[in-house]
C-alpha cells in the first residue's frame, strides 16, 4: 500500500531535511503542508525545495492546511506548474 509523509509546516529549508531522511526510509509521496505563515511565495518555496530534495520521481503535493484563496492558490500552481507536482513512481 503507497504511503505518504506529511510535512508539517515549518521553514522550506526544515521541510527539504525531513523530505530527504523520510525518503532514506522508502516513502515515495510527500504531503507538503502550506499556508502557515501567509507568504505564497514561502509556499512556492516549500513545494520547489521539497521537490529538489526528493528527486523527479516522488509524488509532491501541497496542502493548505488552512485554507488557501482563490489568487493564492493560482499563485503558488503557476509557479511551481515546472516542477511536475503529479509525477510518481
């Protein structure tokens, strides 16, 4: 059965690190928290560094815990539209 890690909400750097040791341990899918300090680009960031971390193949989504807006949403989706969010293994 797939799992996933969700990573809570902490600085993008933070969240790359548990990505990384979390893959070490064979999870392939990451939950990635977001909203927490409503900075989209924050968000971006947290998505960009997580995917970075984990490599091309790894599952990456992000989840407002919070809530998003409309704008915000469309925000962090175009910017991050590059990185593929819905690859898997």
């Amino acid at each position: 059965m797939p799992l996933y890690h969700s990573i809570t909400c902490v600085a993008p750097e933070e969240m790359a690190r548990i990505a990384r040791e979390v893959q070490a341990q064979g999870i392939a899918q990451f939950q990635v928290k977001l909203g927490a300090d409503d900075d989209w680009q924050a968000d971006v960031a947290r998505l960009r560094l997580v995917r970075e971390a984990v490599g091309d193949g790894p599952l990456v989504y992000g989840d407002w815990n919070c809530g998003a807006t409309r704008l915000e949403a469309t925000r962090v989706g175009r910017a991050v539209a590059h990185l593929d969010m819905s690859r898997s293994s």
